[in-house]
C-alpha cells in the first residue's frame, strides 16, 4: 500500500534538518533519533569496565580511515604477530550514544562469523576507556571503486566481464547478508561503501552500525528491528519503509529492498534514487517507481525489479531467493546470448516478410533464428523468452505459408510448436483439407481426361469403322450404288445404327472418362452432321459429286477439332482428310479412291496410337535386330 500525500509531507518536513544530505550526500548515511534506553546503556558501560584491567598488547599506527563516529588505525598485535585493524571513537565523539552504537557494532559483527563479515579479534578498553573494537585487517578497496572499472578488475583479477565479476561479488555479498538474518539481524545499509574487496577476492560486509536485530534476546542490547520507527539509511539506496512511514516495518524484506538498489547501480551506474531536491528524493523513495535502460539484460531487469518493489510483500521473500535468482542468471547466462543473437535473426526474418522476400530467403532466416532459440532451450529449459519468441516466428511462418497456399508447410510447421493457439490449428486442419480436397478434383479431373483409359477399346472400335470406311469408298468407286442424296442418307442411317451398336457393346469403357465420353460424341456428331448435310443436299439440290466433296471436308474439320482439343497424336488423319479434300476438290472423278485412301490413314494412325508403347518398343527392337544380324551374317 502506498504512503500518502499527507504522510509524505509530513515525513519531508520531519526530514528538513537533512535536507543537505539528502540534496547533496545521497550516498552518506543517516540517522534519527537514536536515543539508547538507559539501561542498555548502564549495562554496556559496565561490560566496558569489566573488560577495561584485560587491555591487549596493540601498537597503534597509521590512520586507516576516520567517519563520524569512529577512526580506525592500523595496528600490531604483538602476541600473534600480525597486523590489525583497530576502531575506536573519535575524541569528539565520546558519548553514551556512540559508545554504545560502537559497541553493537562489535557485538553483532562478532556473532556473524562468516566468511564476508570481517572477523573480530577483540573488543577491550582504549586508554580513555572507550571501547575499542579489533578486527581483522582488510587490505583492499570498496566495492564502490572497483564496480564500474573494468580495466583495473581485469589487471588486479584477471577477469573479463565485469559484469560476471560484479554478480559474483553480489552473490557473496548476499550471502552474508542471508547468514545474518539467519542470526537474526538485518543490516539496513547495504550498498558498495560497504564492501571491502580483498587483494586476493576477498569480500567483506562491513559497517554494521546500523543494524538491527529482529528477534528480542532479553539483553536490550540490541536495537529492536520493531522498534526502528525514525528515518535511517542511505538515501540514494533507502527502502520505502526506511523513511519511518506510518505503518512500516523493518524486516529482512528491507536488505532485498538495499540488494535490489545495489543490483540496479551494478547495471546502470548510480543508485535508483536520485532528485533535485529532499521532496523529489523521498517522493522517488516511498514510490520506488525506478526505470531500466534497454542495454539490461531482461532476466535481471526482472530480477532487480521485484526485489526493487514498493510493497514489501511484493518482494523476494528472502535475500537467499534473490541470490538464487541471480545465481541462475549466471548460469544460463549463455542461453540467453543465444536467445538474443537469434532476435536478431527473427528481426530479419519479419523484414523479409514484410518486404515480400522469396521463399529460399525467408526460410534462410527463419532456420538461423529457430536453431538459436532451439539452442538457448537446449542450455535452459525454462528459458520462457526464447520459448515464447519461437513459438512466435513459429507462427509468423505458419501465416505466411496459409497465405502463399501451402497448408502442408503450414502444417508441418504447426507440429513444431511448444504451445498452438486452438483457432490456428483448426485453420491449417481446414486449409489442408481444402487443399487435398482440390487435389483430390485434380486427379479425377486428370483421370477424366487420361487418353491411356480405355485405348485397347478405342483402337478396336477405330479399326472397326476404318475398315468400313475405307472399303466402303472402293466400292463405290466400282460399282456407284450411291448415286442420289436419299441414298446417302439411308447409307448415314445403316452406319449411324452400327456406331450405337457399337458403343452399347463398349458403353462401360466410353463412359468411364469424360476424354472417352468426347471421343465417342465427336464420332457420333460426325455421323449425324453427314446425314444433315446429305439431307440439305438433297433439299437444295447438290450434285453428288459436291455432297461428297463436303463429306470429305467435314471428316478434315472434325479430325483437326479432335487433334487440337483432345490428342494432338491424330494430327496425321486431319492431314490425311485435308489432302484427300483437296484431291477430290481438284479431280472428282477420283474422290471416292481419295476417301479410301483418306480412311485408311485414318486406319493406321488410330492403330498407331492405341497400340500399347511397350509392344510398339519390342516391335522396334525385334526389326531393328533382325536387320543388325542380316548385315553381320556371312555371305
């Protein structure tokens, strides 16, 4: 739930005295309020002066760094022989407050014995009686110094991501972080001033001032996580709850909130909070609404946005689910390079759709992009973006096919997706079925017009009127018992009944094809168009001699019709018939033998045609070796 407008005005007006920090020293820490129960107090002097007769052997030198409140030397511990790290108070700030924060920041950072909290030697009795905190000596930089130097992490550690190096540091960083709130403490100012790294790696969480415990051990000598209700932390890194909002709480949700900041600047440079003024900081803080730039990785956008939430019931549970996260990231981190080359790739390939590349093109790119996610998937499972992303080019080729009018690629790219959308499916199923539908036409269509049926049938057919028709002419060249036009047509009526005989006999393989159906209604037609033409002959009148003239010409017609229409292979009849027309034209007394003639081509080219092509084969070849064994025998 988010603070109000009242409730944040109130809270800038309670900040006014640190409007300078805030404006100016985001990064430095603050602290409210802190008033230390008497008795927490009375009790730490007195553990103070219990241990004050035990002072160790410790020479001081150097100034190692100087805050607020303390100043730490380096020292040597001539017992052990080593060098130390020695915190005391500054003599300006020798108080019962800094006493006591001094104090319980030894005694927390001596409970986390862990390997990323610097170890506590000893806590004893400065000269002045203050307390004086011995630790062990760190001889390294902050983290701070380090994140965003690439060429001095890849001279001291011989690393070449900085951004892998970074993630590591973070790792270790959380899990200290996790192993004091196991011990019950929450450190509210987690940021990379914080982190000392090592020459050899090692990294330390230091500076525990501030912290806070979440469990009441009876002591009081501890701050209360419960009772931590005035404004404390740093201000570009500060939770929501930090700022002592109406109604907040301080828990382990407060140190993902602070690992969260860290991970932002980690990826951007600065920490997320950042304003003009102390109204704009708090405003950025209590809202936490914080923007990533487009270089970030999108897992760890995702990673550091919800640790990075305004409602800490939004958040990661624990600081050992966002270190898993993060871990997770490392992990597959070469998953997600392939994932993003293959983007590149699925950019391509929706430029090649949009610009209406050809098919070799667009499945060029299209298996460049597939075999990326494919690959990302191999190495992560779960990788949900490159899933999502090639169920999505997926798709934009299951489109593009459906709209080219190929549903069997469009099906065969169906079956490869993870997850199919119902309505595609039934839109490739029905596509695919209209198509085998329309084959399905298409070869009866081509069957119906296959010349190959019913050959054998045909040809007997042919030669039965080839005969007819060329010893018919003959004899009426002999003998001319067609001498008038009714002659003629009572001939056309005998000839008529004998084709209709004919076809009942062969009625079921002239049916079987329309090809068969046309052949049989062409030589029908040519029959009854004689008969008409002897019929208006003899109405007009003709000479016989012009009526079957014409005869000829119309046998020309209709065989050239057939051989254009049905099968260019009877082209030699229409030729035949033309000649004969033109001869029976030119000399009629000889038109009868120029029929004859005429019908007999007809004859051999039906028999030509029909004949079976491995007969005609074997035929060829038994001439042609019969010639071959006559030329090689001896004479």
């Amino acid at each position: 739930m988010l603070p109000s407008d009242e409730d944040l005005q109130a809270t800038i007006e309670r900040a006014a005295p640190l409007r300078a920090t805030f404006e100016s020293s985001p990064r430095a820490t603050i602290e409210l309020g802190v008033d230390p129960e008497e008795l927490a107090q009375q009790h730490a002097l007195a553990v103070l002066e219990s241990i004050a007769q035990g002072r160790e052997g410790i020479t001081l030198e150097k100034t190692l760094g100087e805050g607020g409140m303390g100043i730490v030397r380096l020292g040597w511990q001539s017992a052990l022989r080593r060098r130390v790290a020695v915190k005391t108070l500054r003599d300006e700030a020798r108080d019962p407050r800094t006493t006591l924060r001094l104090l319980r920041e030894a005694w927390i950072t001596g409970t986390l014995e862990h390997p990323n909290v610097v170890p506590v030697h000893d806590l004893s009795a400065d000269e002045r009686g203050g307390p004086r905190l011995v630790m062990k000596r760190i001889e390294g930089v902050e983290w701070a110094a380090l994140m965003h130097d690439a060429a001095a992490v890849e001279a001291r550690f011989a690393v070449r991501s900085l951004l892998d190096w970074n993630l590591s540091i973070f790792q270790q960083v959380a899990n200290a972080i996790a192993f004091a709130h196991a011990r019950g403490i929450v450190h509210r100012d987690v940021k990379p001033d914080n982190v000392m790294i090592g020459a050899f790696g090692e990294v330390y969480v230091v500076d525990w001032g501030i912290a806070v415990a979440t469990r009441d051990d009876g002591s009081g000598l501890l701050p209360l996580a419960a009772d931590a209700v005035e404004m404390t932390g740093t201000p570009a890194y500060m939770a929501p709850e930090m700022l002592g909002l109406e109604g907040a709480r301080i828990t382990e949700r407060t140190d993902v909130y602070l690992l969260g900041a860290v991970l932002y600047e980690l990826l951007h440079g600065h920490p997320p909070h950042r304003g003009d003024s102390l109204a704009a900081m708090i405003h950025q803080i209590a809202r936490s609404q914080v923007a990533f730039a487009d270089h970030c990785p999108d897992e760890l956008v995702r990673i550091c946005r919800r640790a990075l939430e305004a409602d800490p019931d939004a958040r990661f549970e624990t600081v050992v689910q966002l270190r898993l996260a993060v871990q997770g990231y490392l992990q597959h981190r070469g998953a997600m390079t392939l994932c993003e080359e293959a983007a590149g790739r699925a950019g391509s390939l929706r430029a090649a759709l949009a610009e209406g590349a050809d098919r070799e093109a667009l499945y060029g790119h299209f298996g460049a992009a597939r075999f990326g996610y494919q690959q990302s998937l191999r190495a992560w499972k779960e990788n949900g973006a490159a899933r999502d992303a090639l169920s999505e080019i997926t798709e934009l080729m299951v489109e593009h096919e459906l709209a080219s009018g190929d549903p069997g690629a469009a099906s065969t790219l169906v079956a490869d997706l993870h997850e199919t959308r119902p309505a595609l499916v039934e839109r490739v199923a029905a596509a695919k079925r209209a198509r085998d539908a329309e084959h399905a036409r298409l070869a009866r269509q081509a069957g119906d017009y296959d010349p190959n049926t019913g050959t054998r049938t045909r040809t007997a057919l042919g030669l039965v009127l080839g005969v007819l028709w060329t010893a018919l002419p003959l004899l009426q060249h002999r003998y001319g018992y067609l001498s008038s036009a009714p002659r003629y047509m009572v001939a056309m009526s005998a000839q008529i009944a004998l084709l209709l005989a004919l076809g009942r006999w062969a009625r079921d393989t002239l049916r079987r094809t329309a090809f068969n159906r046309r052949v049989a209604g062409t030589v029908l037609f040519a029959f009854v168009a004689q008969f008409v033409l002897a019929a208006g002959a003899w109405l007009m009148p003709l000479p016989l001699d012009v009526l079957s003239t014409m005869f000829v010409f119309v046998w020309f017609v209709l065989s050239a019709h057939v051989a254009i229409v049905l099968d260019r292979r009877i082209a030699p009849m229409a030729v035949g018939y033309l000649v004969a027309f033109l001869a029976a034209a030119r000399w009629p007394e000889w038109r009868w033998v120029a029929m004859s003639l005429s019908s007999l081509a007809l004859t051999l080219n039906v028999v030509a045609v029909g004949a079976p092509q491995e007969d005609v084969q074997a035929s060829v070849h038994k001439v042609r070796d019969r010639i071959a064994t006559r030329v090689r025998a001896p004479r």
